[in-house]
C-alpha cells in the first residue's frame, strides 16, 4: 500500500473525496438557507415580476404566492385539463396563454381560468372564452392604447407533464405544466414563459372559482437539498473505501504470488 502507484491513488481519492465533501457542503448551505416567508406574507398580493422572472423555477417559500399581472388572452389557446380537483370534487380546469404586458419581448404566463364539473361545461366555456378573446382582439385596433385585464391568484410550481394511458386521448392533459401547454400553444416564435401557472382567483365565462387556500407555513429547512448532502458524504466515503479494497487486493495477490513461490522453491 506504500507503493508510488497506490499513494498516487491515494492522492487522487483525497482530490475526489475533496470535490464530493464541497459538494455535500454547498447542498448543505442551500437546505440551511431556506428560510420561510413572515406569517401572511403569500396572501399579499404582489406584482409577477416582483416573485419571479421567466423561465425561472418558483422558489419553494413562494408558491402559492398571490400575484397580480396584466395581460391579454391569447385566442385558439384555451385549453382543458382533467382531474382536477374543487373541495374535493374532480373536474376540470379552463387553461389559456395570457400574453404578459410590460415586457420588452413577448412573455406568456399559463393561467387556470376557472374549474367545470364536467368535459362538456368545460369544453363549452372555452369555447366561450375563445370567441370572446377573438372578437376583443377584432375590435382593438392598437393594443398597446388599451389598458389590459388584470389577472389575480396564486402562483403554483409547473405539476410536470404526464404522458397518457394507452387507451387515452393523446392530447389529453391530467396536469397542470406550462411546459406541456407551451407545445399547443399558437404563436411561440421567441417567446419567453414562466414556469409556473397562476391559478385566477375569480373565474370566467360561466366556470367555477378555482379553491385556493393559503399555503402551509414552511419549516425553514429544505430537506432534500441534506439528503443531497448526505449522499455527497457517502460517496467521499465510498471513495476511500474504493481505494482500501483495490489497494489491499493488490496486496492479497503479491502475497499469495510469494507464498507461492516459496513453496515451488522449497
């Protein structure tokens, strides 16, 4: 073991051990900063810019974060979700794109409009709601004169897209991720997207308001990010272990191979 290659090896897992010991503290550091919002601080509500910027992932403290934005429906983009859930009642939500105002390029935020007990109610309010975005689109001339709707509710993280069962739909949507939506979406050449959704207060076009409760208060700990850290810890370890083993294997061998030797020569 106290040959030049072993100690080289040694040197090596010491450099590795290092890089994964940092890593554990890094991943350590994050979970220990994580520090809940004051008491009632997600029931104000405040700007969408102000909370997070496109393309960013919503951090955990803030969602359910009540925010407000303005912006325009964007036609032929109203799109319907299942099993989604009102007090407990399994429905659907109405989605559309709302086309962000005040941004220096084109920015879409996902919206979930209002909840519907069945498809039917469902399909049938966005279809409303794809008629009425289209003629507030046919009768503004220059949009930017118009002052735009303001949207209020609670900002929630993308759900993930799920691909559906065999004998589904394939356009069929059982969660609520941006991401998903952005792909069905018209008109998304350049365009910047939130990564998470804004569930609107007040509903439209004949659909149910969305129930929407304050979020639990956090713990100040992110728990996964010292799981993470803790692996880090063991994988220093295991490289160390790694080295012992090959080292005394090699070991092992050169003994036998002299044991050997002396019994062939004897």
């Amino acid at each position: 073991m106290v040959r030049p290659r072993w100690i080289a090896m040694l040197a090596l897992c010491l450099v590795v051990a290092g890089v994964f010991a940092w890593l554990g503290q890094w991943q350590l550091g994050r979970a220990l900063q994580t520090s809940p919002l004051p008491p009632g601080a997600t029931e104000e509500v405040r700007p969408l810019a102000d909370v997070v910027a496109p393309g960013d992932y919503l951090p955990e403290p803030l969602v359910g974060q009540r925010v407000r934005v303005e912006g325009w429906l964007v036609p032929g983009d109203f799109i319907v979700v299942s099993s989604r859930f009102n007090d407990g009642v399994e429905g659907y939500w109405v989605t559309g794109q709302l086309r962000v105002e005040g941004t220096t390029q084109p920015t879409s935020l996902a919206v979930a409009l209002g909840w519907a007990a069945t498809k039917d109610e469902a399909d049938a309010a966005a279809a409303w709601l794809d008629e009425r975005s289209r003629a507030v689109a046919d009768a503004i001339v220059d949009v930017a004169a118009q002052p735009a709707p303001t949207y209020t509710g609670r900002l929630i993280s993308d759900e993930g897209p799920v691909v559906p069962g065999p004998n589904a739909d394939p356009l069929t949507l059982t969660r609520m991720s941006p991401a998903a939506l952005l792909s069905r979406w018209h008109d998304i050449g350049g365009l910047d997207v939130y990564r998470p959704y804004l569930a609107a207060e007040t509903a439209t076009g004949g659909l149910t308001d969305i129930a929407s409760r304050p979020p639990g208060e956090g713990a100040g700990v992110n728990w996964l990010n010292i799981f993470y850290a803790a692996e880090w810890a063991v994988f220093a370890g295991f490289a160390f272990y790694l080295w012992y083993r090959l080292a005394r294997d090699a070991w092992e061998r050169e003994v036998e191979e002299m044991q050997d030797a002396e019994a062939a020569a004897s």
